[in-house]
C-alpha cells in the first residue's frame, strides 16, 4: 500500500482492522490508535480444510467509517470544507466517535449510551466499579482489550459489575472482572447478572465474585451464557451456583472453551448450577476443581446436561455436612443427563464420584469416557437413586467406590446395551452393583470386564450363577446374547482381547507378563500440518491401553536435532520411545526409534479472514484491502492480494465498480504449499465519494436568535439518493436553534455511482437576541410613600419566551432613597438568576429615575361667622378685617365656623343682593355668572373648598325667609339637625372645609 493511500469502510464488521493510516472498527466507536485484533484460540490457529466449517459464515453486519485527520484529506474538499478532515469528519450511520480513553466507569456507560445496537469498545485502562452496575439494555456490545484490562470491584463495594437486559448482549474479549478479593467475606451481587439476556466469554477471567446464587454470572430465564475461552475462578456462592447461576427452561449454558476452575458453593453446583435449563459441556470446555456440597462440577434441577466433544469434568469433588455429599462430577435432580463424548474424571464424592441421578436419565453413548472418579460409598463411576441409566457406548472404566464401583444403582434402572465398563472387581456386581437386581448381566452388545484385584490373577471369580464362569484362555464365542472375551499366555499378548457385535474391540490388561515394546506398536503414518498440535498414540484404540500406554511410555520428539515438545509444523519428526519403570505392568524396559513426516497442508481460501461484503469508497487514489485480509494460521505470511474486474488483475481498486479478490500463497511459507485461487464468496463494491462541488445548498448564513432554525434547502444534478440535511457541532449530529455555529452536511442515502456520507457543505451562524431590561421611572411628592419594589419592563423575546424562560429569579428593581429630600435619584436594577436558554440573549441592564417633588406649605385659613340679628343673615369671610368690620356695627360675632383655603381648592364664589341685603355662596362658575346678571353683585372668590370629603359643609334653607337669611353653613351636625327639626330643610353637603 502507498503511504498516504486511503479507503473508508461503509459497514459494519465485527472484526477490528487497521487501515492505512486509519482505523477500520465496527459498530459505533471512534477513532483512535490500536492494535490489530484477529479471532484466534489460545491453543490452536485453524488453517487447513479439515478444521474449518465450510458453512459456517463469517459475522458481517453494518458498519461505520472511522478516521483520523491524517487519511482524509482529498484534493476538492480543502481546509475546512474537507468532508473527512478531523473536525468535521464524515459519518455513517449517525455514530458517536469514541472518547480516546476510557478511564473511569462513567466513561464506559457513557460510550456504552452513545451506541444504538451494536457495537464494540476498546479498552486500554484498567477501571474501577464503584456504584451500581453497568447497564446494558437492548444493546450488542462487545468490550476487548489489545493487551488485557480489567474492570475491578473496589473494596467495600459488593453490587455488580454489569447488569445486561432486554434482550442485550455482552461479549469480554481480553477483559476480565474482579470482584475483589478483600470483599468475597461479604456476600454481594453476581458479577455479571442477565435478564433475558446473553454473555459470552472469549479470553479474560471473571474472579473473586461472591453471591448468594451465581458468584460470577446470574443468567435469569431466557438468558444464554457462552464460554468459548478465558477462566471462570475463584468465586463463591453461599448456596447455589459457585460458578453460574442458571434459571428457567429457556436459560442455557454452553461451555465450548475455557475453564470453570476453583469455584465454591455451599449447599448446590461448585462450578454450574442449572434450574430447568441447560447445560452443554462441548469443544474444549473444561470444568475443574470446583466443590460444593451437592454437585461439585455441576448441579442440574429438572434441567438438562450434555458433555460432547472434548468437554473435561475433572478433579471436582463434594463437601460432606450433615448428609452425604452427591455427585463429585455432576449432581442430576430429575435431570436428563447425556455423555455423548468428552471425559468426566478423577472427581471425588460420598455417593456417585462422576454423576449422582436423583431421578431422570443418564445416557452414556458415542466416545464418552467416565473414568478414575472416586466415591466413598456408592457408585464410583455413576450412583443412579431412582434415575435410570443406559450405555449403548463409551467406556467407565477405572471408578472406585465400596459398593458398585463403575454403576451403582441403589434404586434405579441399567441398561448395558453397548460399550465397555471396565474396572478393578472381584465380580461383575462389584462392578455393577443393583440391590434391586434390575440388572442381571450384560445384553446386546454391551461388554462389562471385571479385572480381578491381585495382579497375579489370570481368573475371574463370579459370583452367581447368572453371571458367566471362565478362566483366561477360555472361548466363549457361543454365549447369547454374543459376546467374546478371550486370552491368551504369550509374552506378546498380556491381557484381555475383546470385541462386540458390531466388531468395536479394545485391550485389557490382566496378567504379570509385560509387553515388548516394539515400532509397530505406534501410528506414525504421514500427517500433513494443520495448524493443531498432533501426537503420536498406539495403534490400538482401546482407551485402556491407551491409558497404560501413556502412564509407561515416555516418549521424545526431535526436529532437525532439537528437542521438540510438538508435533506442529510441517518437516520430519524422530520419534524415540522409551520404558525405564521397571514397576511398569503392562511394558517390559525397552528403547526404540522411528520417525513421523508432517506434509505441508494447500492452502484454500478456508484459510483465511475476510468480509463476505465489502464496500469502499474511492477518493481520488487505488483502494486494497491489504490489511482487512489475513491468514487464519500465523505461519502462512507470504501471499499477495490483487483485484479483478471485468477479467482485468490489478494490484490496486481505481475506480467504481465491483470486484473479485485473488489470493496468491507464495512457496516460502514453511507449512503451506503455494497456491492462488479467487474468493469464491467475496466481492468489494467500490463507490464514489460525494463532494461538496455536487450539492446546492440554500440557507442563511447569519441570523439573530428567534427560537426557530434556519430553513435549509440542499439539492443536487447528480443521482446521490434521498438528499436530508444534517446539522452538527463539534463533528455531534444537534437538533438545536440555540446561539451558535453549527456546520450543514448534506446526507445522500447512496446510489449505484456515490456512498453514502454526509458531506459538509457550509455552516451558519446564530447570534444573540439583544434585550434591554429597564427600572421603570418614579415620579412622588416629598414624603408620599414608595413602594417596596419598582416596576421591571422588558424588551422583546423570542417567539414563545417570556423572562420566567430565561430568569431561575427575576431581575429587581429597587429605590436607593426614601421620599424625604426632593430631588432625582437612581432607581437601580439587580439583575437575576438566569437559565441556560439565557445564553441565547445579550442581556442589557438599564437603571431608572425616581423624581421627588417638594411638598407645598399647608393652605387652610379660618372662615369667620358673623351674624345679622336684623335681617337673620349669616356672613362667612376669610377677611378677620371684615369681620371685625361688621361686628364693629352690630354685628354678632359667633367665631371661627370652619377653615377653607386662600389659594387651592375648589373656588367658592360670594354674590350679594343689593335688594335684600343677602349674600349667596356657591361653587358652580355658571350658577355665579347667571345669578350675576339676574343683578346680583358678583363679589369674587370668598375662600376654596376642600376638594376632600373628609369635612362636609352642610347647607339648609329656611322655606319661610323671604329675603336674607334664607340659606345657612354650618360645620355642626348638631346645628344642622337642629335647624332640620326646626323646619329648615336639608339641601346636603354644600361644599368641604379644610
């Protein structure tokens, strides 16, 4: 690849994949710097034909483009207009860039939030779990780690680590959990607990977790939990499930790899405890070590478990208490128990050291093996309590128990339909021991051998009539149902050679003469590499002699005159064999050396990693995918991709269209023969990179806040599909019409020529709303009273806001003085507590002005009364001098009748009728100005009423004056009704005093 050369995947893939100077990953993650990830066993690498599955498809979904700043620049889109530059990189699919560490378990929930379905994260850091578990719910994630992380409960803290719901999935790869050692003495949440749910474990270990069912996983019904590699250990229950908690009909747990190691319960499943669901113990899985007090490896209640394959229960045992320990390998409670392959040994219990069947079945077929399982009672190999068991195939061999040694059944059913069980016994019933004497002897093809206990013995001794009588060299070919065992005293045949009807044969050792050890006794016909470690084992097939074969022989393996501890690559092996023991039973001391040839394997397309689908995008320089290809077995590192279109081979992908892939394997590699071939299951589609020359954008480039967003119009000349406008800041999809600058991407949905992208187009610009906030002006007289805040009057909002949008507290406005000194002051605004839609506006904080007016000196003067005791005529003045005048000429002087005012107030005006000598009082100018021309004296203004109502006048008429005296004033109330009662008549209020 050319430096600088570049491509962008379109969807997504499960795989991770280093592209040029960018990364390819899936699902929804971000760019940042790692390591290649490959999916490969700790143990074994797949290469040849024999060990991959032809249908088994590679995992191909969505996918999402990832980039840095260095692979995205292209001539066309510079500066920064570029579609894929670092700050305003192209997307897929709406995906989120991932932070560049993951520090902290917030940081983890918060990419975890980010993806919509799927999607894997990268950790580099190891992280501590301090509050309540991580939440995973609906979603596919996938966690991995280039050089192994951890996730760790801190001390004290007891709840879980992860909680995965509805549906969602969480697959560790590289990463591991500890729920802390110092915090296993308190029992806790499950690490991991799952509601309708699936985990799988590829590589990584879940450790120290301590719950009351499951110290590692609770899997709640409908739920799946998938070892396929990593450790399972070191975790308590304080009741079921040390390991795994399985609940429900539909929940199941399939070990396919890995190990259940070293896991406790105290009352039920050491390693695995199942209620109603199933377990499937299959590949490579290992289940080790575990205790607990009913099923040390495993406990199954009305449930299912199925051993198959190469699946290992092995050096588990059981804790008696009270009662008897049950079940050292498997404990089944009205289970159904098959042994379809695998081995279940060396485990250890009161009753039923391999399986304990309370109830239910147990069926051993296929290649099964249950061997060397210890029980201090009953049943060594398998103790049936009211189950049923049926062998059609397998072996048992090698059991130990006081009673029944290979099958106990205390109260159930057996059935020996075929296989063979094998092992150290006076008789038969020591072997198979059945009180109920369901079983009589063995049917069909079944074949049961019991070695006697001394060595030296070449006889057996049976102990019923039922049971068959013969001593070794006997043939007894014609017993029905057919069966043979016969034997023989030559030194280069020491045992028991037999066969069923369906001619299986196998080895059984029985006497004191010893084999010899010569060449033919091992397979070491040609192999051919296969990626596997390959051994070199005996010819015969008899797992017994096997056994012995191993336990004796030691064998040496050299390659080119080293010492080798494999048989792996391709090349030339010596084989050099070897019994030294001289307590060795079934080999006499002997040395012997031949070789084995380990052919190159052709490689086949099989052999290598590869998305079915591929799409790529082309931007101007030749797209490969030379590091999206990769062999599945490290050693095949010479080989060459090349391209084909339209029958034309090129090195790299110029331009749009589809292509075939090439692999041609060079003959350097050490275990591949060379050889090219074309992928017959995967194509690269190559499209165009939409430009921004392509795209019409209309929409305004500046404007002020109003609350709305900007109408966007984007079209184009070109066949790019359904064109939708894309709004982002900070490389984020927003949907937002708050202050800012935000960048417009036109999104095409991709047609047959163009991807699909979002291409960046142009960005627009939101300012803030100017709003003036203003103390309204106060106008008072000296001493009135202010209130206690002023009046807030606001400028104009955006469409739908009000100042309770932007103010938490409201602005004030307050007064800085009282009323007590005229003059102006400032009438001050204290702004208030804003809110985040605030930002939105320039806030603009105006002060007001309070004016206090001076107060003017009190008007209230005395009116005088005098009175004419001749014509009965009341005179009121505010003259003292007249007044005084008149009463100077007779005139009585009764006082001060009430006070008015000099200058302010309503005008009374005086008129005097020179005829009658009468003077008349009133308010209204035009009744003064028509009594005036009807020939009264107009005389002016007398004094001014109140223009208050706190001080009534009261006026009365006299009906029986003709001429003076007609009409009187009075302050009094007392005069008044008196006057009224004397006849005068009430006229009301006639003016105010002061």
């Amino acid at each position: 690849m050319k430096e600088g050369q570049k491509f962008k995947l379109i969807k997504w893939n499960k795989q991770l994949i280093s592209v040029a100077t960018g990364i390819l990953l899936v699902s929804q993650l971000a760019v940042g710097p790692v390591q290649v990830l490959a999916e490969t066993t700790d143990e074994t690498t797949p290469n040849s034909s024999e060990n991959i599955d032809p249908e088994s498809p590679l995992d191909v979904g969505m996918s999402s483009e990832l980039f840095t700043a260095d692979n995205q620049k292209s001539d066309g889109n510079a500066g920064g207009e570029s579609q894929a530059s670092a700050d305003r990189a192209t997307t897929r699919n709406n995906l989120s860039p991932q932070n560049d560490t993951i520090t902290t378990q917030a940081d983890l929930q918060g990419e975890i939030d980010k993806i919509e379905d799927s999607g894997t994260i990268i950790l580099s850091d190891n992280i501590e779990v301090n509050n309540e578990a991580i939440n995973i719910s609906g979603k596919n994630i996938t966690l991995t780690s280039a050089n192994g992380t951890t996730l760790k409960r801190v001390t004290n803290y007891f709840g879980g680590v992860f909680s995965v719901t509805n549906s969602g999935s969480l697959t560790l790869d590289n990463v591991s959990i500890d729920g802390n050692e110092n915090n296993k003495a308190t029992k806790g949440s499950s690490l991991i607990t799952l509601t309708s749910a699936t985990f799988t474990l590829k590589s990584g270990t879940l450790k120290n977790g301590n719950a009351r069912d499951g110290g590692a996983i609770y899997a709640g019904s409908g739920s799946s939990v998938n070892i396929e590699g990593g450790t399972i250990s070191n975790n308590t229950a304080t009741f079921n499930g040390g390991g795994i908690y399985a609940e429900g009909s539909t929940s199941k747990v399939n070990i396919e790899g890995g190990i259940v190691n070293g896991n406790l319960a105290d009352t039920e499943g050491g390693g695995i405890y199942a209620n109603d669901g199933t377990v499937t113990v299959s590949g490579n899985g290992t289940i080790s070590d575990n205790e607990s007090n009913f099923g040390g490896g495993i406990y199954a209640d009305t449930g299912t478990v199925i051993v198959s394959g190469s699946g290992t229960i092995s050096g588990n045992k059981t804790s008696s208490g009270t009662v008897p320990g049950l079940g050292g390998g498997i404990n089944a409670y009205h289970s159904e128990v098959k042994i379809e392959g695998g081995t279940i040994s060396d485990n250890e219990s009161d009753d039923g050291g391999g399986i304990n069947a309370t109830g239910g079945t147990v069926t051993v077929n296929g290649t099964g093996i249950i061997s060397d399982n210890t029980a201090t009672s009953y049943g060594g190999g398998i103790h049936a309590n009211t189950g049923t068991v049926t062998m059609s195939g397998g072996t048992i061999s090698g059991n130990e128990s006081a009673t029944g040694g290979g099958i106990n059944a205390e109260g159930g059913t057996v059935t020996v339909s075929g296989g063979l069980v094998y092992g150290e016994a006076a008789s038969v019933t020591d072997l198979i021991y059945d009180y109920r004497n369901n079983w009589k002897k063995p049917i069909e093809n079944g074949v049961v051998i019991a070695k006697a206990p001394s060595t030296t013995s070449n006889s057996f001794e049976w102990n019923s009539a039922i049971d068959l009588d013969f001593l070794l060299g006997e043939n007894i070919d014609d017993v029905d149902p057919f069966w043979t065992i016969s034997g023989t005293n030559e030194a280069q045949s020491v045992g028991i050679a037999y066969k069923d009807g369906t001619e299986a044969g196998g080895f059984i050792p029985v006497a004191d003469t010893k084999l010899k050890l010569t060449p033919n006794l091992l397979d070491v016909s040609d192999k051919t590499y296969n990626g596997k470690i390959q051994t070199v084992v005996p010819m015969d097939k008899n797992e017994c002699f096997r056994k012995a074969f191993a336990e004796e022989v030691t064998l040496t393996l050299y390659q080119s005159g080293m010492i080798s501890n494999r048989i792996k690559d391709a090349g030339y092996y010596t084989v050099m064999a070897d019994v030294t023991d001289e307590k060795s039973t079934l080999f006499s001391a002997g040395h012997i050396v031949t070789g084995v040839n380990v052919k190159k394997a052709t490689p086949t397309e099989k052999d290598f990693h590869y998305e079915r689908a591929t799409d790529l995008v082309y931007e101007g320089e030749g797209l490969t995918l030379e590091k999206a290809i990769t062999a599945k077995d490290e050693s095949l590192e010479h080989f060459t991709v090349t391209y084909v279109k339209d029958n034309v081979e090129t090195e790299t992908m110029n331009e749009a269209g589809t292509y075939q892939i090439k692999i041609a394997v060079h003959n350097t590699n050490n275990n591949f023969n060379s050889n090219q071939f074309v992928l017959s299951d995967a194509t690269v589609t190559v499209k165009n990179a939409p430009t921004k020359d392509l795209y019409k954008g209309t929409f305004s480039k500046k404007h002020t806040y109003d609350g709305e967003k900007p109408v966007i119009t984007i079209t184009s000349d070109e066949k790019l599909g359904t064109i939708t406008p894309v709004i982002k800041q900070n490389n984020q999809k927003v949907d937002s019409s708050n202050v800012g600058t935000y960048q417009v991407y036109a999104h095409n949905d991709g047609s047959e020529k163009y991807a699909e992208a979002d291409t960046f187009i142009g960005e627009y610009e939101i300012t803030a709303k100017p709003l003036t906030i203003t103390a309204e002006d106060v106008k008072v007289q000296q001493e009135d009273l202010l209130p206690a805040l002023g009046t807030v009057k606001y400028g104009e909002f955006a469409t739908g806001e009000t100042e309770a949008t932007i103010f938490s507290q409201l602005p004030t406005a307050n007064f800085t003085t009282d009323t007590a000194k005229a003059g102006t002051f400032e009438i001050e605004m204290i702004p208030g507590v804003v809110t985040d839609a605030a930002n939105n506006y320039t806030i603009t904080y105006q002060k007001g002005t309070l004016t206090v007016t001076e107060k003017p000196a009190e008007d209230r003067v005395p009116l005088y009364r005098v009175y004419n005791k001749n014509n009965g005529e009341h005179l009121y003045t505010k003259s003292l001098t007249e007044a005084q005048g008149l009463i100077n000429k007779g005139w009585q002087d009764e006082g001060i009748g009430w006070y008015g005012g000099e200058k302010t107030g309503k005008a009374a005006y005086r008129l005097y009728n020179p005829n009658s000598g009468e003077h008349f009082y009133t308010l209204d100018q035009a009744e003064y100005d028509s009594v005036g021309q009807a020939g009264w004296n107009k005389e002016g203004i007398a004094f001014y009423a109140s223009e208050e109502t706190e001080i009534p006048i009261y006026r009365v008429f006299n009906p029986n004056a003709q001429d003076a005296g007609s009409h009187h004033y009075t302050l009094s109330t007392t005069e008044n009704t008196g006057l009224v009662s004397e006849g005068w008549r009430s006229e009301g209020v006639g003016f105010y005093g002061k």
